[in-house]
C-alpha cells in the first residue's frame, strides 16, 4: 500500500492529537493522516494501566491551550487524561485522519523530491505501508514503548513469585493480602503504593536512594475559585499563564537556592509524617530539588499509606533475590508474593524510528537542536517535545505554532524544503548534552545517543517555559534555517 500527503504525524497521543489541532486551524490546505502504533488514541495514557495511573502535572497546564480541562481535580487519573484526548480529537475530526496498528520503521529523505518516503508496517496483516509527505513531524514521546528498564538483580530468577514491570501491567492479577516490594522511588513508585495497601496484606518502597515527594492539594483551591467568578474561557486562561509561571518560579528559584529548596521539602515531609519517623533517612535526596523531577503526592495520599503502617520504606542496595523475596546488602530479608519492578523507562527519541538523508543512516547523537525542535541537516522533520521540568503540553504546543508558522511560510514563498544548518563556530559551541543538570536515570542512560545542544541561539534546548516562548515570535527566515526549491 501507498499514498501520499502533505503531512505526517507520528504518534497519537497528547502531542499528536494537539499537533493536529493546531495544524487544522493554521495551515487548513495542507493534508494530513497520524500513524499510531496502538490500536487506539492516547498514548502513555493508553499504555499505561497500573494501578493509580495518574499524571504527576497540574492538568490546568498539562492540558491543551485550546480544551479547558473541566474536571475540578488538577492531579487527574489515567484513564480520565486519556478520555479527554479521545474527546479532543473527537471533537476536531482529528480521529478521522489516525490509521492504527500502524509501527514506523523508517524514513528516507529524497533531496530531487523533497519528499520523505516513512516505511511502516501493519499491526495485524504484517503488510508493509509507504506513506510519501512533505513533512515530518514526530510525536513519539521520550521513551521506548516496547518494554521499560528493569536492572539485572542477581538472583532474579530464583524468586518463585510474580516479578512485574508497571509499563507492562497484566491484566489478570490478584493482589488482594498479598505481600508486595516496590523496587523503586520515582513517580511510579509513589503513584503505585496509596493504590496497592487498599488491597494488598503490607507494600514495601526498597528504594536505592531517596527522592524529593511533594504533597499537593488535588484539586486546587484557586483554580476552583477562579472558575466560579469569571466565564470559562478567561478562567482557562488565566489559570493557565499562572500555572506555567508558577512552574518557572518553582524551578527557577529551587536551581537558584537549593538549600532552600531542600529545607522547604523536608519541613512539609516531616509534617505529613508521624513524630519521630526517620526523616533524613529515607526522604533526603542524595541531589538537588528539580536534579530529576519533583514527585507529586495529590493529598499527601503516598505519606498517608506510609503513615497507616499499610506501606512501608527501605533505603538500601539490593544484594540478591532469593526464593521467597529479596536480600538487602545488610543482610536483612524482605519477604514478598510479588515484586514491581518501578525502576523507570527506556528514553528514546524518534520512537526508534531509522533515518535516512539521501540514503545516508543518520544517527540522532551526531545530530543537534535547532530551537529544540529540529535538528541539524535534516530537512522538514520537526519533534513534538516538551520541557523535562514542568507540564509536557506547553512546550509542545509552541512547537506546533512554530511548525505550521513555518510551514506557511514555505507555501507562500513557493519553497519546498527547510534545513537547519550547523555552521562552523567556536568549539564551545559543540558538544554539549541534550539537557544539562537533569541527573535522572533514564536520561543518563540515554543522554550519549541523543542528539546535542549548542551554547547560543537557536542551538540551546531550553527548558524555562518563558525562553520557549519565543517560538512564537522567532523569525522563520533567521540566516539559520536553509530554504531550497527543489529541483523541477
């Protein structure tokens, strides 16, 4: 099978679907399909279905700009996210245009077209699809959705229960009294545990190290407030610009004064907990506040777990599994019927996808960013991707103003193809990482197979909402970007 269009998504969830909004309101000439590899719209939300899914972002900013989010919880559950990004595209005719089962192999940029020709393969026929577009735009997300990462535990096989990794949940289990480990400190491990004591026997969070847990209000009071007084859309919009400042300030000022920071977590931890529990011990992170992502606790609902004595915490390194559970490096044993591994994700970026330019492979690492979005000697491909510490959604958004700016651009001019080119510069310029201070595991598993960051505009990968903002106001035509007609 074959056909042709002017744009190609990838991907359908948040970005996808808010990519396609944009494109149908800014460039309504151009045509488009989203290939999805699942048989259904989401994506992380779709994936995902452990117990307690939920997102850790304020949904007043993780939700479009062009959508109000309704529901009065800010900390909203899966499944909820996921409705409202079947709504969105309902709403829009956006499903319209998704073919499912839809796995993206590669894609072959053809200089004499200026077209890229995206090999994909179907789900169920095995039945291989070539889809020709003027431009590329990927709406992969940060991770691998095939399998998450899981270390090699010595002994992992000789645990003669369930060992179970959250992206890959199964359907049919039972938890009900049983004793459960949680390997791991990270978001997941603090979603999981206030859903699994309201029917397993005791949880266990064995974590390595500590990680910064911050108690918020599920439903915000303002947000609430401001929506009762003035009419939705000013109310949207206001709660909007607040929450991404709010996400700046916070960021900004614990970068600049991390003692503060850290003072301002443990002060409000020790409070959630009972007098006397070991604070420093389990809950004193080894890195600064927003080194890695801040977990949310909507409710305080993961210290009231711990508080209950339903669940409990380990800080302490793994010395093997055994039969019946796991053997800490002191010599203490931690028995359990099953075991979660909530030890994080593989990132990749371009959803594993092979480039071609003029049939050269083109690896991603010896790639760089071009106003965080496209990427050096690449021509018409850009990258929905959101920022590593704050709401994934504003970021993309600009990113899909940018994009259709552009693309209106080329059409005007009668131009077939954009390039950002990396000119020689002075060697500071060159090789720095994707992010910088951002000490997450998964991003220092991945960072030496990502494409790099330059020290000035517009090579830097900002990740302030306020510096991405100028997106918006950028010049298309910058001396940067490369405009060609193609030949004929």
């Amino acid at each position: 099978m074959q056909y042709e269009v002017d744009v190609l998504i990838v991907g359908a969830g948040l970005a996808g679907i808010g990519f396609a909004h944009h494109l149908q309101n800014a460039c309504p000439t151009r045509s488009y399909k989203i290939l999805e590899s699942r048989p259904s719209i989401g994506g992380t939300w779709d994936l995902f279905r452990y117990p307690g899914v939920r997102s850790d972002s304020d949904m007043h900013t993780y939700g479009y700009s062009f959508k109000p989010w309704q529901d009065e919880r800010a900390i909203a559950p899966g499944g909820l996210i996921r409705d409202y990004i079947i709504e969105a595209a309902r709403e829009a005719d956006i499903d319209k245009h998704i073919h499912y089962g839809h796995s993206v192999k590669e894609a072959r940029w053809d200089r004499l077209t200026a077209k890229w020709t995206v090999l994909a393969f179907q789900s169920d026929t095995g039945e291989s699809v070539h889809i020709t577009c003027s431009w590329l735009q990927l709406c992969t997300g940060y991770y691998s959705y095939t399998q998450g990462y899981t270390p090699d535990f010595p002994g992992q096989n000789n645990f003669r229960g369930e060992i179970i990794h959250p992206q890959a949940w199964p359907e049919a289990i039972s938890l009900s009294g049983k004793r459960i480990i949680v390997i791991g400190s990270g978001a997941t491990a603090v979603t999981l545990i206030p859903s699994l004591i309201k029917v397993a026997g005791h949880v266990v969070m064995l974590q390595r190290s500590p990680s910064f847990i911050h108690a918020l209000p599920s439903v915000d009071a303002f947000s609430k407030r401001v929506r009762q007084l003035l009419p939705k859309k000013w109310a949207h919009l206001l709660i909007r610009w607040l929450g991404s400042r709010l996400e700046d300030r916070e960021y900004t000022e614990a970068r600049k004064d991390p003692d503060k920071a850290l003072k301002h977590f443990l002060r409000d931890t020790r409070q959630a907990l009972p007098a006397g529990y070991d604070v420093e011990k389990h809950f004193l992170p080894r890195y600064g506040a927003w080194d890695q992502r801040v977990c949310v606790s909507p409710d305080g609902d993961f210290f009231d777990a711990i508080s209950t004595g339903k669940a409990s915490v380990e800080t302490e390194e793994i010395d093997a599994f055994t039969d019946a559970g796991i053997r800490l490096n002191t010599g203490k044993e931690l028995s359990a019927d099953i075991i979660i591994t909530a030890t994080g994700l593989n990132m990749v970026l371009g959803g594993d996808i092979i480039f071609y330019v003029d049939d050269k492979v083109i690896n991603l690492k010896d790639r760089f960013l071009y106003r965080g979005n496209m990427l050096s000697d690449m021509p018409n491909l850009s990258l929905s991707t959101g920022t590593f510490t704050a709401s994934y959604t504003p970021r993309i958004e600009l990113v899909a103003k940018y994009v259709c700016r552009l693309l209106n651009h080329l059409e005007d001019q009668g131009l077939s193809d954009a390039t950002p080119l990396l000119q020689p510069t002075k060697g500071e310029q060159r090789g720095r990482a994707y992010i910088e201070g951002f000490s997450a595991g998964y991003v220092r598993r991945a960072i030496g197979g990502l494409p790099r960051q330059g020290k000035e505009e517009p090579w830097r990968n900002e990740q302030s909402f306020r510096e991405n903002k100028r997106l918006l106001t950028a010049a298309v035509d910058d001396g940067v970007l490369q405009f060609r007609h193609a030949p004929g």
